[in-house]
C-alpha cells in the first residue's frame, strides 16, 4: 500500500450544476482528496519540504471548487485533481466530489464522483 495523505470531508460553497438556481445560488460540495506519495524522506528528516503540504492542498481545492462553474461534478472532480497532481512528490490523487444536496427529485443522503489521476 502506497503512503498517503487523507484529507476528508472539505466542505465548500460552490457554483456548479445544470440548473440556474445551482449556478446562482450554489449549494454545498465535500470533497475527499487521497494524495499518493512517498512518505520515507519526510518521515527520517521530520520536514515539511520532503512531503505535501496538506494546507496548500486543500487551499488548491479550495480555489477550484468556489472558483469558475462547471455544470457537472464529473467535470469538478477532474479539475481539482488536476490541480493537485502538480504538487511536487504527487504520485497519484484521488478525488471524491459529494453534492449532497443534489436536486434529483427523490430523498437521498449523498451524490458522489471519484476519479483517480496518476502523474505522468
């Protein structure tokens, strides 16, 4: 099992989704990120160069997910990963966007989407 960094349940406000009332009222996203890395540098150094910076991590969510409007959370989901596969010492992201208010019509406790980019 690789080293990884977990960063659960980042609640945000965002601007995403197919309808006008999601673009101009917004609603809450959670995302789950799962940073692959190799942990052995930063664990016999004890320093933060020789790992991810988790707050700068969830700050690159953070700017995606209240940043410009996607309709879909596929399309989210992708970008933030994106986004943080750039970090240096990312081997791989995986991201989970929740849209737990998604307007589907019917009572359930979550929608999600989870990709996975590997750098390369």
């Amino acid at each position: 099992m690789p080293d990884v960094i977990r960063i659960t349940g980042l609640t945000l406000h965002g601007y995403h989704g197919v309808f006008d009332d999601e673009k101009r009222d917004g609603q809450t996203f959670v995302i789950d990120v799962v940073v692959e890395l190799d942990g052995r540098q930063a664990s016999t150094t004890d320093t933060l160069d020789h790992t991810v910076d988790y707050s700068l991590v969830t700050d690159a969510v953070a700017a995606v997910v209240t940043g410009e409007s996607v309709d879909l959370i596929e399309t989210l989901a992708y970008r933030v990963a994106e986004a943080v596969v750039t970090f240096n010492g990312v081997r791989a992201v995986d991201v989970t966007v929740h849209k737990p208010d998604a307007p589907v019509g019917h009572p359930v406790t979550d929608i999600s989407f989870t990709t996975r980019v590997v750098r390369g």
